[in-house]
C-alpha cells in the first residue's frame, strides 16, 4: 500500500514539475516580469538595502512590524533544510549542475518576489484592531476578482504549510541529529526522532502564541545569528579552498548542459533532471513565486506597497545566491555527492551536506550542519506557522486560528517519524500546487504594480536617517 502510494505521489510529483508545466510558468514568468520592470532587481538593490536598514521607516504608517522584521519573518521561512537539505538533495539527484539553476530561480526569483510582495500590500486588509491579513488570497480576490482562485491558493498553502515550512523541516534535522556522536551515545534512532518532534513542536507553540509581532521580533534577532554561523563554517571551507573554486564553478556550469555520469545512485541524468531538481530545490529554497513571503509583508508598516516588494526582492539573493551557493560549493568540492553511504544508497539531503562538511571539519562538520538545522528549522516552524494560519483565516474566519495552530505542532512530531522521500515529495506537490493560482495573479496584475513603481519613483521619499 505505501508503495503505491509512493509512486502516485511520485507520478504527481513528476507531471506537476516537468519541463511542460511548472518550470517554464516559474521561469517563464520570472524573464517577462523581469524585461518588464527592466531589471529592476539591479537597478533598485541599493534603494532595497537602505529600505531594510530602516531609513524609510515611518512609525505612522499602517502595519504591525518593521520592514526589517518582515524581511527577517520572511527569510526566517526561506532559510531552512532547503539550504542545506534541499541544495545537497539537488545535487544528488540531478548533478552539480542543478546549483545553477538554483541560481536562475533566484536571479529572475528576485523579480517574482517584488511584485507578488508589492501585491500583498497594495490590497491587504488592516482589521479594526490594527491587525493586516494579506497575501495571493487577498489579491486574487481583491485585484484579479477571481475569489475562488484565492480559496483554491489558501487551501493549497495551508498543505504547504504542513509540508515545506513543517514536516520537511523537522525531518531534515531529525535525520541529521542520528550522526550527532553524543545522541547516539544516549538514544536510538527514533528516540532521537521524538525527542527532535517534542522539542520543536513545545518551542515553535511558544513563540506562535503570540502572533506576528513575537514572530518579527524571534526572526529579527535569530536570522542574522543563524546566518553567521552557517555561512562563516562554509565560508572558512570556501577561503580553505580557494584553489578549488574556479574549477568547481566550471563544473556546475558545463554540467548544467550536459550531466556527467558519476559513481553511486547519480549515474548520467538527463538535462532536464537537472533543471527539474535544480529549479524545485531552489523554489523551495527562496519560495519565489509560491506566494508564501507575501503573506509575512503584507504585515509590514508602510503605505508604499513598492517599498515593501523593493525589501522582499533581497530574500532570492541573500537565501539562494549566498547561503546555498556556500552549500553547493562545499557539497561539490568534497566529492560527497558521488559517494556511497553506510547502508549501500546515495547519500543525500542533510547527511550529505553533513559529510561534506566533515570532509574539511572531521571534528565539527556533523555540529556546524546540526546546528545550522535546528536553527534554520525552528525559525521555518515559526514563520511557516504564521502563513497557514493567515490563509485559516481567510478560509473559515478567526476562530480557525487556534486549532489550526494546535494541529500544525502536532504535524511537527509527525514529520519527525516519517520517511524522508515521502516527505520531500508530499512537500513538492503542495508548492507546485500553491505557486499555480500565484503565477496567474502575477501575470494578470503586473500592470497595476508597473503603474505603482512608476509613481513610487516619481516622488521624492522622506529619510528618517
């Protein structure tokens, strides 16, 4: 019986991310968006980065965080197992040359990103209490007129959210927690699996309690802490090894082309394997597209719906082109991706990431990976938790809210206990699922953002420092 379901999902999975589908809308939409707005996730990054640090901030705007704090709950989703589980599962199974077009998500991802977040604020709902609801849902509804299509993409990301931002992520750190030496020592397997489930499921229900103001302030502190710690540990491999850097980057772009055939369970994948991993890790990395970062903008203090897409547009560039650059780069120089593990199959996901980094750090290599998981999990948990009970609410009202928040930690000892690939799978149908009413709305609505960017940089814009 779980065979076959596994090849239904399997069959799913496939159609939903083939070349005929998904990945030309995603990439699809990413180019015309960007010609259309002529590049301007280059041509405003530095307005987008003062815009981050605050200096546009006005505390009389309507909104309930900083757009500081929404950056960071916003990256606190993005950052995740995808960075280090997803990129290392991308690179098993569809060659080095899948990073590079986890690149191509983020490039064009970057523009995706504006004008779904611009959306967001544009025709959100700021409630009697001062409280936003916001996201595709709203739009749809609101700016596309089609009320359905956001009821379809609601009920999409609440699965979502019991997939990539729960179950994926609670899963990736309990696999990687069994090569923790010290665990080991005291617990089995799946002790270690339910210990892992228990603890992020009592910490994620503390700081979820308190809605998306305790949420902006967790992420705003634990984002830049997670970051240094992940990046420095790669970046010490990337300087270590600076004499490997530019053939690895030949061998990412070449096999992006053309795949070679390796050793183990990776053994000559078609090109289109290695776009299809490529551009579903990296969308399940940087989320672009999928319209779950809009959700957590919407809630930003502003009246300047360009401000706020401005801001959103970093997310692709410091989650994929930074943070799974570092992993993709570890991953490939060590040679990991081609070896074998102990019980006779591929390594892949987080365990993979984690011998590649116990290749350069045979002491620490296992702690830098764990504890760039539990952190990159927990802060996932939390800001994943926040959008399905924001689309709970848009379905069945506020009472849904707290039931909702009560089974999504229920969900995480769930995911703790189950198969790693049944995970994954489960989680790439329900994005592909969400991104698909998202991508409609984009389209339609990319004219309405266009006359907005046209305005926002006719005036002059106040500094408040």
């Amino acid at each position: 019986m779980q065979t076959q379901i596994m090849s239904m999902l399997d069959a799913v999975d496939s159609f939903i991310w083939s070349q005929y589908l998904l990945i030309p809308l995603l990439l699809g939409t990413g180019v015309y968006l960007t010609l259309r707005f002529l590049f301007i996730q280059v041509r405003q990054f530095p307005h987008a980065v003062a815009i981050a640090m605050g200096r546009y901030d006005n505390p009389n705007d309507e909104g309930e965080i900083k757009h500081f704090q929404a950056l960071s709950a916003a990256l606190s989703a993005t950052i995740g197992t995808g960075n280090i589980a997803g990129v290392a599962t991308a690179i098993a199974a569809g060659g080095p040359g899948a990073v590079f077009w986890m690149w191509m998500t983020a490039v064009f991802g970057m523009c995706l990103k504006f004008v779904e977040c611009t959306l967001a604020v544009k025709y959100r709902v700021v409630h009697e209490d001062g409280t936003v609801s916001g996201g595709p849902m709203h739009y749809l509804e609101k700016g596309l007129g089609q009320k359905w299509l956001g009821v379809l993409f609601a009920m999409f990301a609440i699965l979502a959210s019991f997939g990539i931002g729960n179950m994926t992520q609670i899963n990736s750190l309990a696999h990687a927690s069994e090569r923790v030496q010290f665990l080991n020592a005291i617990m089995t397997p799946s002790q270690i699996h339910m210990a892992a489930g228990v603890v992020a499921a009592t910490l994620t229900a503390l700081v979820i309690l308190g809605g998306i103001k305790r949420i902006g302030q967790v992420a705003s502190v634990l984002v830049p802490f997670m970051s240094i710690v992940y990046i420095g540990g790669a970046l010490f491999i990337f300087l270590s090894n600076i004499e490997a850097v530019p053939s690895t980057f030949v061998y990412i772009f070449r096999d992006a082309f053309q795949p070679s055939a390796a050793a183990g369970g990776f053994a000559g994948a078609a090109v289109a394997q290695t776009i299809r991993y490529g551009v579903a890790r990296g969308i399940f990395s940087n989320e672009s597209g999928l319209g779950s970062a809009p959700i957590a903008h919407a809630a930003a203090r502003t009246n300047e719906p360009v401000r706020e897409g401005l801001v959103a547009m970093m997310e692709p560039f410091i989650d994929t082109l930074m943070i799974c650059s570092m992993t993709g780069f570890v991953v490939v120089s060590s040679g990991m991706w081609m070896e074998i593990g102990p019980t006779g199959e591929q390594l892949t996901g987080a365990q993979l990431t984690a011998a590649a980094f116990s290749q350069h750090f045979p002491e620490f290599g296992n702690i830098i990976v764990s504890t760039g998981l539990l952190l990159f999990t927990f802060s996932t948990l939390v800001s994943w938790s926040y959008y399905g009970d924001r689309c709970a609410d848009y379905l069945f009202g506020p009472r849904a809210v707290v039931p909702y928040r009560i089974v999504f930690c229920l969900i995480i000892l769930v995911g703790a206990n189950l198969e790693l690939k049944l995970v994954w799978t489960f989680s790439d149908i329900a994005n592909g699922l969400m991104a698909l009413p998202n991508l409609v709305a984009l389209l339609f609505l990319g004219g309405a953002v266009r006359a907005d960017v046209r305005d926002y940089f006719s005036r002059k814009h106040k500094r408040y420092w």
